[in-house]
C-alpha cells in the first residue's frame, strides 16, 4: 500500500486540478487536461524521490520539446496523418541528433496528445493548446514529487 496509495492520490489530484485549471482556459479540452496530468504523474511517480526527480527531468523536457515541435506545425498547418506522423519523425530525430534519445519518447508522446487534441478541437490555439498540455504534465510532475517525497518519509527513508 505504501506504492499503491501515493501512486492513486497522485493520479487522482493530477487529473482534478489539471482538468481544473486546463477549464480556465478552454472548457472543451479540460478532460484531456485532467487526463494528460494524470499520465504524467504516474509516469514519474517512481519507488524513490531520487528516482521520480530522474523520471521528472526527462519528462518535463520530453514534453516540452515535443510540445514546441507540435506548437510550430501546428501554427502553419492544420491536423493530418501526414504532418502527425511527420511531426513525429522530426521531433524524434531531433532528440536523436542532439544526443538525448531518451527524451524522444516523452517528447513523440507529448506531439501525439497535443495533435489528437487539436484534431478534435479545430478551434483551439495551437500555442494555447501546446501550453496547455505543457502545464498539465508540469502539474502531475510535481505531484509525483511531493507523494513520492511523502512516501519516502513515512518509510524511513525521504531521499
């Protein structure tokens, strides 16, 4: 219960405040808000601190530089499975060609929410929805943080 429980809570909290906050700015997208919060804390909710701060750095600059990518083709062109797939590719070389492959997951992840997003919802702002997408995986970041930091307090073992 000691994993399971901050795990739950963690998820739990994302997607309330990150469905929350993502309906301050557009109403439609706030259950993908709520939802991509909560992925990303139970993504970087890890056994220890020290591993969820890991887990965090990676997916915090996966997702933002999937997020930019996206953001740019998104300005200039609309949604297809073309420029999905393309987008994709080029962001994963990216990551490949600047020496950090293991981002390009988190980032190619981070395209495809922010993309299926703007699919279902034509009207939204592509900066404002790669934002958006962007600030909720910053919140279920740090709420994998804090309960994984609580956690290791209870055990004994905060570090």
């Amino acid at each position: 219960m000691l994993f399971s429980l901050p795990l739950a809570l963690t998820a739990c909290l994302a997607y309330a405040i990150g469905s929350h906050i993502t309906g301050w700015f557009h109403a439609p997208s706030a259950e993908i808000g709520g939802l991509w919060s909560a992925i990303s804390g139970i993504v970087v909710f890890q056994a220890s601190p020290k591993e969820s701060i890991s887990s965090a750095s990676l997916r915090v600059v996966g997702t933002a530089i999937g997020a930019i990518f996206c953001a740019i083709y998104l300005y200039f062109f609309d949604f297809t499975l073309y420029g999905f797939g393309l987008t994709i590719l080029l962001t994963a070389w990216v990551c490949q060609m600047t020496n950090i492959p293991d981002h390009a997951r988190l980032a190619c992840i981070t395209v495809a929410v922010i993309m299926v997003t703007e699919a279902a919802n034509p009207n939204l702002d592509s900066t404002l929805n790669a934002s958006l997408r962007f600030g909720e995986s910053c919140i279920g970041t740090a709420l994998a943080i804090f309960f994984s930091y609580l956690r290791g307090l209870v055990k004994g073992h905060p570090g």
